[in-house]
C-alpha cells in the first residue's frame, strides 16, 4: 500500500451511551444460556484494555501517516475505540454487580498489554493490533451478516452495545491494517504475527470463560452446562465460513476489504442510526 492512496471510508466516532438499569438483565443475560453468557462477558472483559492497547500500537505511527485519508480514518478508529473502551467499562462494571468476573479479566489483559508495551518492539505490537482487528472484524461481520447470530442475542441493551460495536468494528477494519502497511510493515511478520494470535487468543478466551463459569453456580447443575456446550458446538460463530474468514488473513497480498461489507454495512447503518434508526435514541 506504501506509495498508494487510500480509498475513502466513513470512519466517524458516534457520541452515544447505554444504560443498564439494576434489573434489567437476567444472570444469564444472552437468551438465558450458560456458556455464551460467560463467553460474552469474557470479551467484554477483554475489550478495554485491548482497546488501548490499539489505540496506543496505531497512535505511536500517527506521525508517519501522509496520506490525508488515512490521517482522517487514524482519528475516527481512535475515537470509536476510545468509546468502545468506555462502554464496555460500563458494561463490565454491570457484569460484575452481577456476578461475572470481569475485574479480573481486566486485570489480566492489563496486565498482558503493559508487559507487550515493554517487551516487543513496535512494528510487532501494530502487527497484533491488525491482527486482532481482523477477529473482531470477523466477529462483527458474523454477527451482522446472520440473522441466527442475532438471535442468540434477545432483545436487551448488551444485544443494542454489540450491535453497534459490531457495526464501528467494520467500519474501521482496515485502518490498523493500512497503517500497518503504510509504515512498511512487512507481509512475514503480519502472517506470522496471526499465525502466533491464533495459538493464543482462543485458549486464551477458553481458560478465562471455563474460570468464569467456575464461580457460577448454574454450571455445577451437569444437564444444563453439557445442554449450554452441546448449543455452542452449533453456534453461528462456530462455522467453517468463520474459520475461512479468520484464515483468508494468512494469504499473501490480502487486505480486509477483500472480504466486501459494503452493503452489510450499509444496511446496519440504516438499521441502528437511520431517521427511524433503533439507536438513535442512545445518541448524545
Ligand atoms: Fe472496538
Ligand atoms: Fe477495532
């Protein structure tokens, strides 16, 4: 891409905000099963902390970005993280008062990302920024692109913050990436530096979702846990299409746009921030 322009893409940051009112949600939040509701709450976690990890991996290159488009799309990728961190801060804080354990997972990827800031030279952390954008992109898209994914989400305000995160993690794929490549970073470290994510993200997210369930009552009722995993093995989440959407990253010469969501993303726009939009009421 060095060299290249960059194509035009709205990367703007939504002033918004989501409440969860004591009550408002069941202990098991996602339509009442076990397993996912943890799984969730284990990303939610996660988020804001990984969130500044980007944002710090992307920020330290601002200076190097030329092109007048990608400077535009380095502001709205960092605004629109900076919001996500805050929401799921709320979120979390919710998911505690509940139950779950998200300090502790904060904690951990706190932990986890400052030992990354010191330890790996930078080129590398931009390298796993782009590679963890492509998961929550392809997450996103899962999440927008069927209507089985949604459903599993009921009709409560964690489904209304995942919507919309999904729709801004879409929006901003390739803004890590392309910084990634403006700044040389070299097409061996990127494959690698997937290829090293992949062996930890997912065991990652499986100890820290089996300790969460480990302080859960309702997961010491057998039926109901092996009920919650036989579910999980179907999940929409869980498909060959998903695998091949994580994989296609580890292609020479691929770029996130390669997997077109144009139209997805314009339909969700409508959907959640349209004049008759079911978020526009969360707009500040
Ligand atoms: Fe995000
Ligand atoms: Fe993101």
């Amino acid at each position: 891409m060095t060299g290249k322009s960059i194509p035009a893409r709205t990367v703007r940051t939504r002033r918004i905000a989501f409440s969860y009112p004591t009550g408002s949600l069941d202990r098991h939040y996602v339509q009442g099963d076990l397993v996912m509701s943890h799984i969730v709450a284990v990303l939610s976690g996660l988020f804001p902390e990984g969130e500044d990890f980007f944002i710090r991996s992307v920020r330290r290159y601002a200076d190097q970005v030329t092109d007048p488009e990608l400077k535009k799309q380095v502001s709205g990728f960092i605004g629109q993280e900076v919001t996500h961190g805050r929401e799921h801060r709320a979120l979390n804080d919710r998911l505690h008062d509940m139950g779950y354990p998200t300090r502790m997972v904060d904690r951990f990827t706190h932990y986890l990302m400052i030992r990354s800031d010191r330890l790996f030279r930078q080129k590398f952390q931009l390298a796993v920024t782009a590679a963890l954008e492509h998961y929550t992109a392809t997450i996103a898209e899962c999440l927008l692109r069927k209507p089985e994914a949604q459903a599993l989400l009921g009709e409560n305000e964690v489904r209304s913050v995942l919507l919309w995160h999904a729709l801004e993690e879409s929006e901003h794929k390739t803004v890590a990436f392309d910084v990634y490549r403006t700044v040389g970073g070299s097409e061996r470290l990127r494959i690698n530096t997937m290829r090293l994510t992949n062996a930890l993200f997912v065991p990652i997210v499986v100890v820290l979702t089996a300790i969460s369930l480990a302080g859960d009552r309702a997961a010491y009722n057998p039926v109901r846990l092996l009920r919650s995993l036989a579910r999980l093995r179907h999940s929409p989440f869980l498909t060959r299409d998903m695998l091949e959407h994580v994989r296609a990253y580890n292609r020479v010469g691929f770029h996130p746009d390669d997997i077109d969501a144009t139209e997805l993303l314009e339909r969700w726009k409508v959907e959640l921030f349209g004049a008759e939009g079911s978020l526009v009421d969360h707009l500040k």
